[in-house]
C-alpha cells in the first residue's frame, strides 16, 4: 500500500510537469484558443487530483503533512483569475471505483497495478458502471502470470491471486447487472463461453483459497441444468479477506437463482465459520451474513444493497427482516420431508437454524426482545413437531430431531435468553403470566425422557421452564421431578446441573411443602433422592471443598435449602446427605453477605440447634461464627421475603445461645441492628389496615426482638462498667 502511494506521487508530478508545458504553449500566440482548453484541461486535473487523493487516502492514512502537501498539483503557471475553476465537492463514494478503475487501465507501475487490484474487492461498483474492459484485462493479466509449465510463475503469485480476486468480485456484479437475462463477459468475441474461460483458468494450479474463489466463481455461471462444482474446502485457515468476500459475493448465487445444494452447504459453512470465530465477529461482517441467510429465505431487498461493500449501517434492517422470516418458517413448517420443498426456502431456513442463532446473539443490540406472545407461537411450531416426532407415520426421526432442537434453540435466542450460567441466577423476566395453563407445558417435561436425555435439548428445555416460570400439570410432576433428579447428578456437564438446580429453585415452594403431594410414590422420592441431587447439582465430587468461584450458584442453592427446612420433614434427609457440612465449609471458606449470611444461620438453627454449641463449631473460627450471625440481622433491615420474618423466634434463641462469643464492639453493633429491625417490624405491622386480623406471628416477633434487645443492652452496659469505654 505504501508504494501505491509512492508510485501516486510520482504520477502526480508527471500530471504536473505535462501541465506546465501546455501552460507554456498557451502563452504564446495561441493564447486566446487555447483558453477554452486550458479550463477544460484544469477542470480534468482537478478531478483526477480529487480521485487520486481519495486512494492516496485509502492506502496510506497516516501521511504526515508535509506528504499530503507534496500531492498537491503546483497552479502557480495557470493563476491567472479567469482561468479558475471551481468545481463542487464530489463525494468520495463516488469516486472509489473509478479511481481504481483509471489505475488499472492506465498505470505502468507493477506495484501500482497490484495494489488497485488488491482494492477492486473493497470498493464499491456501482450498476451503472461498466467494467467489462476491465474483466478482459484482469483475465489477461492472470494469464501473463502463467509460465510454460501450466504453473503460476512464483514471483508474480501475489499478483495473479489479485487479478483473480479483482476479476471475480467484478464477474459477480457483471451478471447481476443484467440478471433476470444470462449473457457472457469473458468470452472475446461470443467464441467461449464464460464457463469454458474459467474452466481453463482452473486449469492453473493454484491451490487453496484461490482455487476455492474460482470455483465459486463458476457455479455462478453454469451451464443451464448443470448440477454444479463440488465445494468441498476446509474453511478454517482461509484468509479473512477471502472469507470476508465469499460471504459478500455468496449472495448473488441466490438472488440470481444460480444456484443448488452443494452452494447452499457451503454457505452455511462461511456464515457458521464466520460468526463461531474465536474472535467477535464486526458488524460488517455479521451484515455479510445475515443478508446472505435473508436472501437465501427468500427476502426481497433492493440491488443497492446487495452491491453495498459496507452493509454495517443495513445490520438492524437485516437482522429484523431475517427474524421475522424465520418466526414464520417455525409456525408454517408442520414436520413434513423437508426435500420436497419446491423453492427451497423452507429446505434452507432449516438447515440455517443452525447457524442463525449465532447471527441473532452478535446483533442482539439490533432487535427487539419477543414478546411473550411471539414466545408461545414459537414455543407451539416446537410442540407440532415434537408431536410429529412421536408419530408412529415420521419417517425420519432424526431429522425431526433436529428441527426440534434447532427450533427451541431460535425461540430462546430470539427472546435474548442468555446461556451463560452467570447470567440465570439473579433474571427475572416477565414472560410469565396466567393466561397459559400448565397444561401447555406439558410436552416439555415430556421431551427430555422421550429424547434420552440429550443433553442439549434437556438444558434447553429447562432454562425455557426457567425463564417462562412455567409449571407443570399434576399429572406430569413425577415425570419433572425426576428429569431435575437426573440432571443433576455428578455424570451431568455443569450447565446442566445449574439449570436443574435454578429450576429446583423456582419450585422450592411446592418442594417445601412437602405434606400437601399427596403422590406417596412421588413424595417418596422427592424425599429421598432429590436431597442428595440437590447437593451433587453444587458439589459433583464428595468432599469438595467450597470455592469463592461457585459463590452465585451457592446462593440459589442456600435459598432452595432454607426453604426446605421450613418443614420439618426434610430435616433429617438435609442432615443426612452432609447439608450441614456444605454449609459449614462455606462459612468457613469465605467471607460472607448479608443474604447468604442469613439463609446459612437459618439452615443451621433449623436443622440441628442441638449440634451448634460453640464446642461443636471447632471447624469454624469463633469469631467468623458471630460475623454470619451478625450479618443475618442485617438482611431482615433489607429484605421484603415475607418468609425470612418466620425465622426471627429461632433467630433470636440462636443470637442468645452464643451472644457470649461476642467481642465487645459486635454486641454495640448488634444494639443497633435490633434497633433498626424493630423499625422495620413495627412499620410492617403498622401498615395493617383497621379490621383486619393482627398478625400473631408478628406481634410475637416484636416482642421477642425487644426481649433480645434489652439482654444485649444489659449486657453492653456490663461491659462498659467492667472494662469502661468500647472502642
């Protein structure tokens, strides 16, 4: 790019030196003849100076400005005043293309030829522009890098990948110039076919991506009824730029009807190999893509944006034409043999729910979130075909396997559910709402035991119950009970075991209580086995220590035990499985917040008080015991759980259990938080209209915080007398 700009300041100087001679000749006695030549002349040279400053502009943006200063054409022997010309500012998008158009057709510097034809490809041709001289030159150019032996010649392989690169690009747009007619560009004088001069082409062994371009370039011109070139290339490895303009050129294959399903394949692969790099893909490249998948669907857009090389500004108009496209494939598609779908687009919209939900979460800013309607229409086009796949008449199980997954895949990414697993446990949408039965999700606990277990399908499944707050019918609770169990267990990948858990979480209520299944056979289990998942779901490995690293995951697990030990009955099953000793180690792990603090005292003060003597707490440090039980005052100032407020009579017993372990300043700071609970209690008591029941239990919960109140303050004042001021 550098000797582009090198070799422009050069051609400059000769534009000026020949300037400065017809200069000289009009000064003589033709001066009055040559005036109207001299403006004409000086308007040329203005323009030429506009667009060879534009491609200086674009090889080179770093020139300091003594270099741009060096462009500019030296007037001074055309200053006269009625010889200046004043033209209006041309834009620069205008000027792309034929400024790299006048280089490749004028220029005699090798390094100059290169480097315009290295930005044919980058530049945007416009349909009223006519590059077929330039088509015949590329190609001819190609062909002078051919040596004796049919081999490209090793010096000049940088520039017959160029030639080919440039002359491809400019192919693609030839044909769709003339499109809905076929006519033929390469062929000198209608001898040849465009086919048969790219089918000598291939001839050359080049090898790699450049062989790739080439035959993509003539599937684009097959013969009528020709069943196509075979595509068959590793994608990975190929160069970005090479990538980057397949998946721009892809497009007119399918807008211009060239084209079968050897192209289709390959475009998913370029979309798929694009958009799963490592690296965020940029929105000109997820534009690229998300046009290509729109017109491979059958979406209409405008020749301009098509052409466009830079799409990045089109991104929110594709992606949401793109998603409406594909909601209705979804509802339309009843299950049926996707190979008989005469035009394709139905064909090709499925095989691209592979890859659209990667489109969908790099230009999630682009779109709007679905609504909760557009959620259950999706949600019921995945019904119709489970129920197809369940149907003794499916021929092909597996493909409606596949459609199915690919179908709760879309309407989870269209609805911008996340899925990474720090992201589940502080969500709440607000999908949910009653107007869907829980009979309506029935199909869902189904699939996971129809399906054996498929593990990608069943998280799906189940971050869908998550985030719709969906519940089953009675009818199917064994069947949800025992997915959850089954998910949990240590053999299961982390995520799997997360969502389990999460949604474990979100039925801790119905878990908790326990008493009202009346299920024996469903109750027995949930007794039995759902304890020891429960714990698995956080803690794969027996013995595992607690990790900060799991602190998130811990606290919907704290939550769902807490809720648990509200009853009686689970006590002794929580106390079984080794609870106890989680929760131990993660009080002796870390420090802890107010809410983890509060749910982990409230397990232990439910479970076994008898156990929490402060022998029995060797394995954690005094002081850190008090920390959590101080902490958990804290959270009653905080939360609005109606369900915390129970724990205060058990609460209180505990903080008078082992008041005596704490340090002077602790019992100050627990005065204080006495305080500002009673605030709290005696507000929300307060806030009980006239006529309606007291609330015993809280009433006899301000009573009890009293009562601890004046033992700490007695006891704060002992001390103060004993030991004088508290630091």
């Amino acid at each position: 790019m550098m000797s582009l700009h090198g070799v422009l300041e050069r051609s400059l100087a000769i534009v000026r030196l020949s300037l400065t001679r017809l200069s000289e000749v009009f000064r003589g006695p033709v001066h009055v003849a040559g005036t109207f030549a001299r403006r004409s002349l000086q308007q040329l040279i203005t323009r030429l100076q506009n667009w060879l400053s534009f491609v200086v502009s674009r090889v080179s943006t770093k020139v300091v400005d003594s270099e741009a200063q060096a462009l500019d054409l030296n007037l001074d022997t055309l200053s006269e005043d009625e010889y200046a010309v004043t033209l209006p500012d041309i834009p620069t998008s205008n000027l792309e293309a034929p400024s790299v158009k006048w280089l490749l057709e004028t220029s005699t510097d090798p390094e100059v030829f290169l480097a315009a034809a290295s930005l044919v490809p980058q530049v945007e041709w416009t349909l009223d522009l006519d590059t077929s001289d330039m088509l015949y030159q590329l190609y001819d150019t190609f062909t002078d890098c051919v040596g004796f032996d049919g081999k490209i010649m090793p010096s000049l392989e940088e520039k017959a990948s160029a030639c080919l690169m440039a002359m491809s690009h400019l192919y693609y747009g030839r044909v769709f110039q003339v499109y809905p007619d076929r006519d033929e560009f390469l062929g000198r004088g209608r001898r040849d076919c465009d086919y048969d001069v790219l089918s000598r082409m291939q001839l050359v062994d080049m090898g790699g991506a450049n062989d790739m371009v080439l035959r993509t370039t003539m599937n684009l011109c097959l013969p009528e009824n020709d069943r196509g070139m075979s595509l068959w290339y590793p994608l990975h490895g190929c160069p970005d730029s090479v990538m980057e303009w397949l998946s721009h050129s892809l497009t007119y294959h399918f807008v211009t009807g060239r084209v079968h399903q050897d192209i289709e394949r390959f475009a998913i692969d370029v979309i798929s190999e694009l958009l799963s790099s490592s690296s965020s893909p940029s929105n000109q490249i997820v534009a690229n893509c998300t046009l290509l998948a729109c017109v491979m669907v059958g979406v209409q857009f405008d020749k301009k944006d098509i052409v466009r090389i830079d799409k990045s500004s089109s991104l929110p108009q594709f992606v949401n034409a793109l998603l409406a496209k594909f909601q209705m494939v979804l509802r339309e598609y009843d299950g049926g043999d996707l190979d008989k779908d005469s035009t394709g687009v139905t064909r090709r919209a499925w095989k691209l729910l592979d890859v659209i939900c990667l489109m969908l979460e790099s230009a999630k800013d682009h779109y709007p979130t679905s609504r909760s309607v557009d959620v259950m229409r999706n949600l019921d086009a995945c019904r119709k075909i489970y129920s197809r796949l369940r149907s003794p008449e499916q021929n092909d199980p597996w493909e409606l396997l596949k459609a199915l997954k690919n179908g709760l895949r879309f309407t989870l990414t269209a609805a911008k559910v996340s899925r990474d697993p720090a992201r589940w446990w502080h969500s709440y949408y607000l999908w949910s709402d009653d107007s869907h039965p829980p009979e309506d999700f029935d199909w869902l606990v189904d699939c996971p035991e129809y399906i054996y277990y498929n593990e990608e399908m069943t998280f799906d499944i189940l971050l869908f119950l998550v985030v719709m707050k969906a519940r089953c019918s009675p009818a199917k609770q064994h069947q949800f009970f025992k997915s959850l169990i089954a998910c949990m267990g240590s053999n299961m990948p982390k995520h799997l075991r997360y969502i389990a858990l999460r949604a474990a979480h979100d039925n801790r209520e119905a878990i908790a209580s326990i008493d009202a299944i009346h299920d024996v056979e469903l109750r027995d289990m949930i007794l039995t086995e759902l304890s020891p998942a429960i714990l698995t779901a956080v803690c794969p490995q027996p013995g595992t220590t607690y990790s900060s690293d799991d602190s998130d995951s811990d606290l919907c697990y704290l939550e769902l035990l807490f809720a648990l030990t509200r009853n009686s009955n689970w006590h002794p099953h929580l106390s079984r499985d080794h609870h106890i000793d989680r929760c131990i180690s993660i009080i002796a792990k870390c420090r802890l917040a107010e809410q983890p603090a509060f749910y982990l005292v409230g397990i232990l003060l439910r479970i076994a008080p008898e156990r929490l003597s402060v022998t029995s707490l060797d394995s954690i440090m005094v002081q850190r015991w008090w920390d959590v039980l101080d902490n958990a005052w804290f959270n009653l100032i905080v939360t609005e759980d109606i369900h915390c407020f129970e724990l205060l009579p058990v609460l209180v017993e505990g903080t008078k259990k082992h008041m005596q372990i704490s340090p002077e300043y602790g019992l100050k700071h627990l005065t204080e938080k006495l305080d500002a609970v009673l605030e709290v209690l005696e507000r929300r008591n307060s806030e009980q209209g006239e006529g309606e029941c007291i609330d015993i239990a809280m009433t006899e919960s301000i009573v009890a915080v009293k009562e601890l109140r004046t033992v700490a303050g007695e006891m704060l004042e002992k001390l103060i007398d004993s030991e004088g001021v508290i630091p």
